[in-house]
C-alpha cells in the first residue's frame, strides 16, 4: 500500500490482486477477436464478388439494361448484373446470397443493394431476414425501377423482406385484370420507406401495395391507382402507418378485422372513394392527423 498525490491531494492507492489476471484476460480477448476479424476476412475473401471483396454484409446489383441507358460504372464493382429480361432470377441469386452470407459473427441476413437502372421481374422474389434497398425512389428522374406484370407468379413481387426502401415499383406491366400485392409479408415484421408504388393497370379486387404487418413500420411511401393503397391485415398489432401519399386507390388505408393497437397518423389520402375504412372488428386503434382529400 502508498499513498500518490494527484495535483496535491494525497490518494490512497491499493492494488488489486486480479490485475495481473485482468492483464491475462485483456491479453487473450485480444488474440480471439484478432482471429475472428481473420476468420471472416478470409470468408469474404473466399466470396466471389467484385471490387475488394470484403462486403460480406451487403450484396450490390446492377443492371445494363439498355432501355435505361448505356452500362453504368456502378456495375464494375457489383456481385450480380441484370440484363433486363427476367431479372428476377439474378435478384433471386443475389439474395440467396446475402442470406447465406448473413452480417458477419453469425448475424444471420444482410443486405441487397439495387443500383440505379430499370430491372424487369416476371416472377415474384422472396427475401429472407434480409433488406431490399435501392439507391433512390425514382421521383427526381433517378433511382432503382422495378416493374413486374399483375400476373406475376404467386401474385406478389417482393415478399418477406425485413426492409424495402428506396424503390419505384410498377405493377401491371402489359396484363390484364389480376389479383396482386407489389410487397406481401407472413409474418414479417416489416419496414417500408421511401418507395414509389402504382399500377401501370387494372388489378382485381384483394390487390394492394403493400400489407402492414405487426410491429411494421411504413412511412413516406407515394403509391397510386390501387384497389387498395395499404392494407392493415387481420390481426395485425403495434405498426406505425405514417405520413404516406395514397392517390386514386378504391380504398387509401384499410384497417382489418382483428388487428388493435395500430396508429394510423399524418397520412395523405386523395381521390380515392373511401380514404380510411375500418372494419368494426378492429379495437384499440389511434387513427389520428390524416388528411383526407376529395374522398370520403
């Protein structure tokens, strides 16, 4: 035992006895984070992607589409190239991809990012405890495009998905009247932000945007000329519905039978026959600050 003086005042300074152990320890967790940061270098170098090779956690997709323009530079560097026709094969891939890969230290995921350009899917793509994300939703003239047909295979173009952002979607390309849902959870809890959704046609009833699902969160969405613009399923609980712009939809926002304590707020209805329904079996719901504009 001493006693040091710091800036004057004397201090009682006793040792501790497991310093020497801590030292041990500091020294060993050292060694086995240094090995796990190998480990996963060597995974993502092990990886077949392109540039450096260490995004283990994000997988990068571009199109060379030439309807969109000429092969964009972001392409040099993507893990998967589009060509523009059945896309939803390479999307698929890419994934799968991420998915397998996951976040790195056994996080399971990860994320697919579409660069900017038009990408063309005739079948539905399923996401699983991943993100989907774009580079913008296409309303200044730049972004990531996707378009599928109402008679997409399962009725759906991107399903379960943990996020999806970023994006313009069109649905109904060439095709007739069809059942189909531009983004489908089961289950999933769900974030949807910053996406253009409309139909390029006339979908059949039970069509929507998206569907919220419970402890989602959907939120600056711009979707248009749906039978219904978001769909609040049955017994879907705890999601946020805010500050959307829902426009020539038959119904703007559906609140379902079942689903409870949902909040519904500073959302844009306009043109649409009804603006907000809800069913009379739904309870314990905030609906509160939604404009509703020529509509009911």
């Amino acid at each position: 035992m001493k006693i040091q003086s710091n800036s004057g005042c004397p201090q009682l300074f006793i040792p501790r006895k497991d310093d020497a152990r801590r030292l041990q320890m500091d020294a060993k967790f050292a060694d086995d984070e240094k090995a796990n940061w190998l480990a996963v270098e060597d995974w993502a170098n092990n990886f077949p992607c392109g540039g450096t090779g260490h995004r283990y956690a994000t997988v990068v997709v571009a199109t060379s589409n030439p309807s969109y323009g000429s092969l964009h530079s972001s392409a040099v560097d993507a893990d998967f190239i589009c060509t523009g026709t059945n896309d939803d094969v390479v999307i698929q891939a890419a994934v799968d991809t991420a998915t397998a890969i996951g976040r790195g230290f056994g996080s399971p995921g990860g994320s697919i990012l579409l660069m900017e350009g038009q990408y063309n899917l005739s079948k539905g793509v399923v996401g699983s405890d991943c993100d989907l994300l774009g580079v913008s939703n296409g309303l200044d003239g730049f972004g990531t495009f996707i378009s599928f047909p109402a008679a997409i295979t399962n009725g759906y173009g991107l399903k379960d998905f943990n996020k999806v952002s970023n994006l313009s979607i069109t649905v109904g390309v060439g095709t007739g009247v069809e059942v189909c849902n531009a983004i489908s959870a089961d289950g999933v809890t769900q974030w949807i932000e910053d996406c253009v959704i409309n139909s390029a046609g006339s979908l059949a009833s039970g069509s929507w945007a998206f569907d919220a699902t419970s402890t989602g969160i959907y939120t600056q969405n711009w979707i248009e000329n749906f039978p219904v613009g978001i769909n609040v399923g049955p017994d879907t609980l705890q999601a946020l519905i805010a500050h959307n712009y829902v426009n020539i939809c038959g119904v703007g926002i559906n609140v379902d039978g079942g689903s409870a304590h949902n909040i519904v707020e500073s959302n844009v209805t306009q043109d649409c026959p009804k603006g907000v329904s809800m069913s009379s079996t739904c309870h314990d719901n905030a609906v509160t600050s939604n404009m509703i504009v020529g509509t009911t």
